[in-house]
C-alpha cells in the first residue's frame, strides 16, 4: 500500500470541493474579524487579538493538517482507524478524570497542557467516523444486515463514545456524532428497521438526559416560548432572532454590527451566524449557506463515483459531519430548533475545531481523487 501520494498518476482533486472549502475559511475569518472586534478591544485591548489566535492555532495549523491529508493515501487510515479511536478516547477521559481537563461555563471540554489547550472531543469526530466506516467497509462484512455481529456493536460503540461526550456535558456533539454514525451505517447497506430503531433509541435517550438536566430542559422550554422569559432564559435566542433581522436584505454594512458585544451572546461562538447575516444581510448569509451546500454536495457526488466502500462511507460520513454541524448551528441561532451551543465549522471561533475539520478537507479532498 501507498503511504504518500505525492504522484498524481492521472489523477486529479475535486477542485470545486477544495475552493469551496478554502472560501469558507477565508469567510470565516473575515466575519470572526467583525464579530470579535468590540470584544478583542475590551478584553485585551486588541482589536483583533481573537483573529490572530485563530489564524495562528487553527488556520495555519489546519492549513498543514490538510497538506499532510491530501497526500497521504486515505486507505492508509484504514489500518490505524481503531489505534487512532481508542487515542482520542483515552485524551477524552484523560480531560473528563484526571486535573489535565480545563472547565469554563460549566463544561469540562478542554485538556491543557501547559500554554496548549484543545478539545479532544473535535479529534473524536474524525476518528469516530474513520473507524465506523473501516468497521463497516470490511471485506464481505454483513454487519448492516446482521444484528448479534453488527447492530448490537454499532449501539454499544455509539453508544460509548456517545455517554462520554454526554458527561463532559455537550449534547450537541453527541446529537451531531450520533447522526453522522446513522448516516454512514444506513449508507452501507443497513436495514431500515436498524436505523429506525438506532433514531428511537437515540431520541429517547438525549431526551431522558434532556428531562433530567434542568439547564438542557430550560433551553427546550425557552425555544418553545422565548417571549415567556425574553430577559432570561429566551434572552439568547431572542437577540438572535433580533440580530438576525436587523440585516435585511443586504445588511447594515461590514463592522457595522450593533449587537456583537452589548447584547447578543456568543456572538464569535454559536452566534456568529447572527452577526454574518446582520451585517451581510439575506445575501451574504445566503452565500455562506450557499458554500456549504456545494460543499456537502460534491462530497456526497464523489462519494456515489467511489468503487472502495471505505473510500465512501468515509466521504459520506464527512459531508454529513460537516452538513448536520452547520445545519444544527444555523437553525438553532435562527429560532428553527432549541439553541444547541455547538459552533459553525470553518467560521465559529475556535482553533482545535478548524484545525480538525480543515484537516477532514484534507483527507476528503485525497478521497477525490480517487473517483
């Protein structure tokens, strides 16, 4: 097998997949530019203090992620994929039980090291669905028609993954990682019924933890009716949905945002695609929807070319990954569904989440090439 591809061979990327996906990173920025503004200034006494961390510990970092990506052969992942899960996993709990894992907001996301921190939760991500579609991918497997050697396995292992994630807390990468996961395993092959079940028992299981957690209940109860408590707990979505409006058409003008520090919250997290549409209007925030589109799409066109399964589920599982990520952070902050917290890919602040999902553009635009 090929480690590196650093010959072509004939054959050549997805371009339109790769500008797509360079374009929203450079969208991102230039909004994390505007959004972070007002906040970079009173905090550090730099305008753009959030920018350059971002450029310095997520872009540039992603920008070698997705070099070393590309030419690497994706097969290659293939025999790594359970060593690489059982990794991210040990740093998972190494951040859950041990003094390493950094709390801020009431959530235990981050393992320092030193000047270094990082959410292990981001690497899960990418080696959650590496192994799934290894697992699934294998030659003459029937583990999608196959309950004892294949749907009991995939619960236990979404299941797992899905509990530590859960105790952090952070719902919505465990809503994101579980829907990805049933995706790729309906792709290869499964029966209808495993995956309406993995969805009842998925549903059933957030929402038992949703009813019993009095912070994820009130977000549920604020969605349902944001005017009942608009100055608390319907404060959030509402600024949202005010912000959101105040863009029309074309937008108030580029920094020209009146809500990104004084009153909307997390306006450079799971808010920045407020500050986007306000001072970019319907049509900018158009585009970025637009973007993202085109992106998913040729993932799932290049993926339908694949012969190699594992080559297909992961393309598959990547586009969903990225598509249900942006689907959930855009509809949350637009009052379609209760505010999750999770971040906008390429665009949110956050160096360890572009950095990973730069890094899956990475592998996906070396899949490409193999279509």
């Amino acid at each position: 097998m090929v480690f590196f591809d650093f010959k072509k061979r004939g054959r050549t990327p997805d371009y339109i997949m790769i500008t797509t996906l360079f374009l929203l990173v450079v969208f991102g920025l230039i909004t994390l530019a505007s959004a972070s503004s007002d906040l970079g200034k009173i905090r550090f006494n730099d305008t753009y203090h959030y920018l350059k961390h971002q450029v310095l510990f997520g872009a540039s970092l992603g920008v070698l992620g997705f070099s070393l990506a590309y030419f690497i052969n994706y097969k290659t992942y293939r025999r790594i994929a359970l060593p690489f899960l059982l990794s991210s996993l040990a740093l998972l709990c190494l951040t859950l039980f041990t003094p390493l894992g950094f709390s801020s907001g009431g959530a235990t996301r981050w393992l320092q090291a030193g000047p270094i921190s990082f959410q292990p939760s981001e690497v899960v991500k990418i080696s959650f669905i590496l192994f799934l579609a290894a697992w699934l991918s294998r030659p003459g497997s029937t583990r999608g028609k196959n309950v004892a050697g294949g749907f009991l396995p995939f619960l236990f292992l979404s299941g797992g993954t899905a509990f530590l994630l859960m105790i952090q807390p952070s719902t919505s990468s465990v809503v994101i990682l579980l829907f990805t996961a049933f995706v790729a395993y309906f792709m290869s092959g499964a029966k209808i019924s495993y995956i309406a079940s993995a969805i009842v028992i998925g549903i059933i299981g957030i929402g038992l933890v949703v009813y019993v957690s009095p912070y994820r209940l009130e977000r549920f109860t604020s969605f349902l009716n944001p005017e009942a408590d608009s100055a608390g707990s319907g404060f959030h979505l509402s600024q949202a949905l005010i912000t959101i409006g105040s863009g029309g058409l074309t937008g108030v003008g580029y920094g020209k945002s009146t809500n990104k520090y004084r009153y909307l919250p997390e306006s450079i997290g799971d808010s920045i695609f407020a500050i986007a549409a306000e001072e970019l209007g319907f049509v900018g925030a158009a585009i970025m929807v637009g973007l993202f589109l085109v992106l998913i799409l040729r993932g799932f066109l290049v993926a339908a070319k694949l012969g190699d399964d594992f080559g297909r589920l992961l393309m598959i599982g990547f586009a969903s990954l990225i598509g249900i990520q942006a689907f959930i952070n855009i509809a949350a902050i637009s009052g379609l569904m209760p505010l999750t917290g999770v971040t906008l890919p390429f665009v949110s602040y956050g160096g360890t989440s572009l950095a990973v999902f730069m890094t899956l553009g990475g592998i996906m635009a070396n899949i490409s090439r193999y279509a």
